[in-house]
C-alpha cells in the first residue's frame, strides 16, 4: 500500500497535479552526514542520517552508472529532456533502451560476462536476484508483477481507464504505457527539481546497497532510480543515500548468505559479477547495445 501512494503520486505529479506527504517534520530537511560511520553506527530506525554519495560511486545493479564519464538510460534521457532536444517518448533514450535491451536470463540481464551455462543463465530476466538477496526469484518475480498490478491501478483510479503495464524497470521490452510512465516520471522530476531543487523534506530518501570489493565501496541503488538519476542530470555532485540493511556487504558476507547457500548464485559468478560491476560505467554496455 505504501509503494502503491507513492506511485499515485509520482503519477498526478505527472499531470501536473500534486499530493504532499512527508515522514519528516513539515519543512525540515532530514540529517545529512559526509560520515558514512554516522549512518552505519545510528541505532534505532528514526532519525537516521542520509550519507551524501559522489555520483561518480553510483550504479545500477546491471552496470548503468550515474558516474559523468559513464551511461545510464534514465540519467540520459532526463538531460535529453532538460537540454530541450527530446520532448516525446518515442523520441527518447529511453525508448531506444527499452527496445534494444532485452535479456531473456538474469545472467544477461546484470553481465554478459556471467558464465553462459550456470545457473543465472536458466533464469528468466524478470526473476533475477543479487548474490545479497534474501528472496527466491520465484518470490522476486512475482514482487515485480504485484508492482505492475499496482501501476494499473493506479492508472485506473487517476484517469477512469485501463493501461497495460508490462515489463520491467531497467530493462525491456515494455509495453509502450510502462515506458510512457517512466518517461513521464523522470520529466516531472527534472521539472521540480530544476525549478524548486532537491526538497528531502517532502520525499524519502533514495535507498542503496553499499557494496565493498577489494578495496572500493561501490553504491548500487535500489530504490529511488528516476530521482538519483535526475539529480546527476541536473550536475548534483552527490546524493543523499540511505543504505538497506543498513551496513557494507562483501565477498565474504554474500558467500555465506542464502542466494549462494540455495545454489541460485554461484561462488565464480559472484567474483565475476562484482568485478564487472566495479569495472563498468555502462558506456561499454550502451556501445554494445547500439544506443552510444
């Protein structure tokens, strides 16, 4: 329920309406550290400072990064917009994205360079899970799909009429009202955000995997995706994250978790996936796809 409000609202904001709701004290902009020990050793659940994050150390999970230097169909697709060039789906980064790249495995989706033979490779793309997940990707394809039936919803309830929300974020093919959607989402954030700035009072934070491999601590977003985007779009050096779980995974703590002990990941693919991950800004991605 609580994803399904704020999905209404991104959707009215869309239309050029509006619904604000804060979990903070009206006004006031929530704690802000350049500590990340200040987020990590903060017990409890309240008043947990964001850690402010350089672009340059955010990803996707599937390599996409915000990094300047790199690439990444959100982050383009809003500076498309705001530099004035594209104004029409169809016409966007985005749309090209979503046509061009379609994996049918969870291998292909987060790395070609994933072995071709294990067993990420007999796992449909809409039901891939990281090598830190608690979930199955039997229970994680069917949270993507509730999220879907939640859009519909949505759409539903705002405009009197039924659209066809197919697909995955991140990833394509789509049906043409869920490209449509994101598109929408990331041009009324570009426009607010321009306009009035970054307001974390009225919003939650954006949340993040803090990820160490060897001797580099890598943020892989999981929640907040058009905004983390449209904040490097606008030029934002950094951006307010906030970590789930709230601590830094590695090599040794996901080798033990349940991804790996229930044979969904194996120990080669790990390596092999944050290596990929640690390595690509998504600049090579895009060139193999054709969009760069």
């Amino acid at each position: 329920m609580v994803k399904l409000k704020y999905l209404l609202r991104s959707i009215l904001r869309s239309q050029g309406l509006d619904i604000v709701k804060t979990s903070h004290n009206a006004g006031t902009e929530p704690a802000l550290t350049q500590y990340i020990t200040d987020q990590l050793f903060t017990t409890g659940q309240g008043n947990i400072p964001a850690y402010s994050v350089p672009v340059t150390d955010i990803t996707w999970d599937n390599g996409f990064s915000l990094h300047p230097d790199g690439w990444n169909p959100y982050c383009q697709t809003a500076k498309e917009y705001l530099s004035g060039t594209v104004q029409r789906y169809k016409d966007s980064t985005l749309y090209t994205f979503y046509k061009s790249f379609t994996p049918e495995s969870a291998g292909a989706y987060l790395s070609s360079d994933l072995s071709s033979t294990g067993p990420l490779s007999k796992t449909s793309a809409h039901s891939y899970i990281l090598p830190w997940s608690t979930l199955t990707p039997e229970e994680r394809l069917k949270s993507r799909q509730k999220q879907n039936r939640e859009e519909e919803k949505v759409f539903a309830s705002v405009f009197g009429k039924k659209k066809k929300i197919s697909g995955v974020n991140k990833m394509g093919p789509v049906s043409l009202d869920k490209g449509q959607l994101e598109f929408d989402r990331l041009v009324s954030l570009a426009d607010s955000v321009k306009k009035q700035g970054y307001n974390r009072s009225l919003v939650m934070d954006i949340e993040a995997v803090a990820l160490q491999y060897k001797d580099r601590i890598l943020y892989v977003v999981s929640s907040g995706f058009h905004r983390s985007a449209v904040l490097a779009a606008l030029g934002y050096q950094s951006v307010p994250l906030l970590f789930k779980p709230r601590l830094i995974i590695n090599m040794d703590l996901i080798l033990q978790g349940p991804a790996v002990r229930n044979a969904f990941w194996t120990r080669e693919d790990v390596e092999t996936y944050l290596n990929y991950l640690f390595t690509e800004n998504g600049s090579a991605r895009a060139r193999s796809l054709g969009i760069l």
